[in-house]
C-alpha cells in the first residue's frame, strides 16, 4: 500500500536577499572572492527571484531552487565565481631590473677627475716646497761663499801690522856680565877667540857661548841677528857703526864691557861715542 509521503516545504518565515548576501561573504576568505561571490550569488537570487518564491502546497509539487551558475551546479566557491565571471588571476609581477643611469657615472667621473686633480696639485705644491728649501739653503750656502771671500780679499788688501818681536829678556848679570869680568886682563889679539886673546866680536862670542847662547862671530852679523831695544839692559850687545865695526856688552849707563883695540885689555870701559843701537839675544 503505497504511503504518502509529505513534501518539504520551506520553513516559514520571510527571505531576506540583504541577509543571504552577508552570509555569503562571510564564508568567502579573499576580498577579491568576496565581491564576485556576491555579484554570483547576487545573480542566483534574482533569478529566483523570478521563479516561484514558496513551494507548491501539495506534496507533488516541489519547485526546485535555481542552478548556481558556475561550473558544478549547486556548489558556489571563490574559484567558481571567479571563472563565471571571466576573471583570470593575474601572473606574479617580477622584479625589474634597475637601469643604468648616465647621470650616475657622468658623477663618477667629475669625482674621479676631481679626486686626481687634487692629487695633482697637492704633489705640485710638495714639489715646489722642496725646490724652494733647497734654492734657500743654496743661497745661503753661497751668501756664506761671498762673504768668506770679500773677507779674504780684505785681509789681503789691509794686512795686519807686523809686530816686532818681543825682545828676549835681558842676560842675567850674574851670568853674561859675570863671565865678562872674569876675563878682565885678557889681551887684544886680531881675530882672536880664546882668553889667550880676544878682538871685540870674538870676546862677546865666546862670553855667550859660555852662557849657553850661540850667536854669530862678527860685529855686524851679531848686529843683524840680534833683537833691537831701545832701553839696554845688563848683558845687551852695545853696537857702534852700521853695519857694526865694533861691540861690546852693555853694563850700565854709559859703561860697557869689551875688548877696545890692540895694545889694551879686556875691561870694563866708558861707552866713548853715540852707539848706534843695542841688541838682545
């Protein structure tokens, strides 16, 4: 026996198109899948829109909801929507490659051109610094040349005066005097050197030999080799003529000790003429 089996029927109440749409986007993830699952889903409705909105009341008739448009009736996705609507994803942007700027290595080369310009200058200025310091020590080397030389050529010009040498001092009285007296008596021979007889120049010869001196035979070469003095002192050589043609050793003012001419003996004799000039050895 056949049974009746009844028909199901929407539950009562009103559709709400606002309320199916907010439902709808909220089970869509993306943004992009939100706005054309509403506009499919938007699509569905109205055209159920244009159906029947209530089932039949009787249990034969039941009016079926309208296909969801899409690849797979009944069934409504983010990528269903998506293709409904045509809509193809798009391809993953790639990197694009930085061009190369002129303006950048135009700036690279004002840098490197500048940076060997200052190099350049700074190596210059070294440069002259150096050759600089060595023109001044040339000129002063130079300076010093200079005046080292006009020196020179003043002294050549404005030599010093020549100094007399300084007469030894006088012969010890005791000594050349002494020896003088101790030979009183001796005879006056011609050429004679020895107290067996002495001439003028070889009694003082033999007088400061003894004494430690050596001076030269003759009156006038005594004469040239002695020192000059103007104030004698005991011991001097009195010289008389020039060159000399007679000497003696001087005692005190006015007295002398010689060998004076043939016929006489060594002593101590007054100085008889003007002498014309003492020497010292």
């Amino acid at each position: 026996m056949a049974q009746n089996v009844p028909g199901r029927h929407r539950a009562p109440g009103r559709f709400n198109a606002v309320a199916e749409l907010k439902t709808i986007a909220k089970e869509s993830a993306q943004p992009a899948v939100k706005g054309v699952a509403i506009v499919a889903a938007s699509g569905g409705l109205v055209a159920s829109f244009a159906g029947t909105a209530n089932a039949a009341d009787n249990s034969s008739s039941v009016v079926a909801a309208p296909a969801a448009v899409g690849p797979a009736a009944g069934t409504l996705t983010a990528g269903n929507a998506l293709s409904a609507i045509g809509y193809a994803k798009p391809a993953p942007k790639q990197a694009t490659p930085r061009p190369v700027v002129i303006e950048d290595i135009k700036v690279k080369t004002e840098r490197a051109q500048k940076a060997a310009a200052e190099a350049a200058a700074q190596k210059a200025a070294a440069d002259a610094a150096t050759k600089a310091a060595a023109d001044r020590q040339a000129a002063a080397r130079q300076a010093t040349t200079q005046r080292a030389s006009r020196s020179a050529q003043r002294v050549a010009l404005n030599p010093a005066p020549t100094r007399a040498a300084a007469p030894a001092p006088a012969p010890s009285a005791s000594g050349i005097v002494g020896i003088a007296q101790s030979l009183f008596g001796v005879p006056y021979v011609y050429g004679g050197t020895t107290p067996s007889g002495f001439d003028c120049s070889g009694f003082t010869s033999y007088v400061y030999r003894h004494a430690g001196i050596s001076i030269p035979r003759t009156a006038s070469a005594q004469q040239s080799a002695a020192t000059p003095v103007s104030s004698p002192s005991p011991g001097d050589l009195v010289f008389f003529g020039s060159p000399a043609y007679h000497v003696g050793i001087y005692v005190s003012p006015g007295r002398m000790i010689d060998a004076q001419r043939p016929g006489t003996t060594v002593g101590n004799h007054s100085i008889w003429t003007t002498p014309s000039g003492y020497g010292r050895f």
